[in-house]
C-alpha cells in the first residue's frame, strides 16, 4: 500500500487525496491475507495524516489446536507521516521529535502505509486466538487434535520415569481435613 505523494506535499495544508483500497497480500512476509476500505490522505503542516477504515481478514494460528484460521475484522488507521526530503529543495529534513523513523515518507516522495497497518493489526489481534469459542486443543500426550475425535490416550498412566503423568492427579484422591484446609 504504497501512494506516490509528492504532489500533495506541494498543496496547501487541508488538501487531500481519497482511494479505495481493495488488496489481496500474499509472500511469507504479507501483514494481512486481505484489506479492504477507504483511505484519506490530508496534508498537514508538517507532513500528512493518514486515516483509513479497513476491512481486514488475517490468518492466524489457533493457540489451543494450533491450526490456521481466517479472522476477519475491521481497523481503523490514523498516522501521521514526514517527509525526509523538502519537497520544493530537496535538502534532507529533521525529523520532529515524536515521530517514529519507520513511519516516514520516502527520499521519492513515496508514502508507505505498510509497518502502519502491521501495527494496527498486531494492536487488534487477540491475545489467546482461537479458532472458535470451544475449541477443545490438542490431547497432552499424543497431539491429536481433540476437535476432529477422541484419542485413545490414558492421561493419568505414569512415565517411564515413574511420574504420574497429570501432575494433579494426586488432588482427585485428596480428602479434605476436618478443618476445611489442606
């Protein structure tokens, strides 16, 4: 998602520039499988704002069965970007204090909106992903997916090293003192 904005940088601040983002990402380093939605370019005094509302579907990996899943959602995008170059002399240009160097318009002018989008995605995305709401994960000992079928796996047989597999197991034949405390 790149735009090409020297010519708004020659405009008085106010001026603006709309698209329709409609892009399907693909490569082992796309942010998003696809975005979708209106993105407005306006110039500021220092630079330009860049606002956008997109729809996004992005794949993730389910964190309990560990299979990949399409997740749709919606963003909202809202940067601020700096030229490193004036546009009219061509002299390198500071870079303001708060801005980040990632976020910054190009020595040709070129407006980037990748490594914003890769943050606002990476803002949006659940902390736990899943795949649905009861996914059931993986069995402890075999790694059958517990989703598509039952394992034949017996949890609570010990290790070769003698070690009762659940941990907890001990806690299901634990009786409580009389005094309610362990």
């Amino acid at each position: 998602m790149q735009y090409n904005v020297a010519q708004l940088l020659k405009e008085p601040t106010g001026s603006t520039r709309s698209y329709q983002v409609d892009e399907t990402f693909t490569g082992a380093e796309r942010v998003v499988d696809r975005a979708q939605g209106p993105v407005l370019l306006l110039r500021t005094h220092q630079g330009i704002l860049v606002t956008a509302t997109l729809n996004i579907r992005v794949t993730l990996a389910c964190s309990r069965c560990l299979r990949e899943y399409a997740r749709p959602s919606t963003i909202a995008v809202e940067e601020e970007l700096f030229p490193t170059v004036d546009i009219n002399t061509g002299r390198t240009l500071p870079q303001p204090a708060d801005a980040e160097e990632a976020l910054r318009i190009d020595s040709d002018h070129v407006l980037d909106l990748t490594e914003a989008l890769r943050q606002c995605v990476i803002a949006d995305a659940p902390l736990k992903p899943l795949c649905r709401d009861d996914c059931r994960g993986l069995c402890q000992v075999c790694g059958t997916n517990l989703n598509q079928g039952k394992c034949d796996c017996i949890t609570d047989q010990p290790n070769p090293d003698g070690k009762a597999w659940s941990r907890l197991s001990i806690l299901r034949n634990a009786r409580p003192s009389p005094s309610g405390s362990a």
